[in-house]
C-alpha cells in the first residue's frame, strides 16, 4: 500500500540538519554514505531541514520508495529536532508521535494532568451575564454562598 507507515520494523531520526531540497536519491545517499545503513530495509527515515518546520520521510517498499513531506504552518511553531550529531537515532513509535505533535522526543516522565486544581463549573445559564457569572464562580470557590 502506497505510504503505510506501520509496515516499518524500526524508525530512525538522521539527527543534524538537511538540505530539503533533496529527493529519494539524495537521502538514500545520506543514508548509505554518511549513516552506513541499508535504505531498502523495511525503516522509516526522518529528515529535518534548518528551519525545523518542515519533516521528509523515506520509506522503502517492496515495489519502490515512497517520501512523505510535511510543512508546519506558520502558527504551528516547530519540530524539536536532535542537533547533536549526524548520526542516526532509533525511536519509538510514541516517540514519532511525540515528535509530530511538537513534543520532544527525550521526556523524562509522561505527562499527568492533576485533578485537585480542576473545578467542575455548573452550566452557564444563557440569561446571566458574564461578569455575574465569573463573580458568582468567584464567591462560590471560597466558600461565600447566598442566603
């Protein structure tokens, strides 16, 4: 199937920057000369350029080669891409996510959302206005209540 991600064994970051102007060939030059990795094996290849807003993603089939691109708009911010080195890193498939969703992909500890700071807010009554309302929460959470 043309693209299918989930038939990859192992998924790996080419860490550094990368001239996005490259195609299947020149990442799998990338990938044979610099990394010494094989590109036809069933792994997913990641490339990041300098601008950290824009991913490729080579994949080999068994039929041929499929890049996958992927731009962040403006307003999406940027990926958290490794710059240590020009070596290849080995991740997860949490990590991948963690990655495309803007994270980065060394988290010490998953994220928890506490539920003691959460208050459960009655509806808003349409006829209210806003500023009584916020008052009234206000009142309610230390502890005044109306006679």
């Amino acid at each position: 199937m043309l693209g299918d991600i989930s038939m990859a064994d192992n998924i790996y970051i080419v860490c550094g920057a990368t001239d996005m102007r490259k195609s299947i060939d020149g990442l799998c030059s990338i990938i044979r000369d610099k990394l010494s990795m094989d590109p036809d094996q069933s792994s997913l290849f990641l490339f990041c350029g300098k601008r950290c807003d824009r991913i490729k993603i080579l994949l080999h089939e068994p039929d041929g080669y499929v890049l996958l691109y992927k731009r962040l708009s403006v307003t999406q911010g940027r990926y958290r891409w490794p710059r240590k080195s020009s070596e290849a890193q080995e991740i997860t498939w949490r990590q991948l996510d963690w990655l495309l969703s803007g994270l980065d992909i060394e988290q010490p500890k998953a994220i928890r959302t506490s539920k003691k700071n959460i208050v459960k807010l009655p509806k808003f009554p349409a006829a209210f206005r806003l500023d009584v309302w916020i008052t009234a929460l206000f009142f309610r959470q230390i502890g005044i209540t109306s006679a």
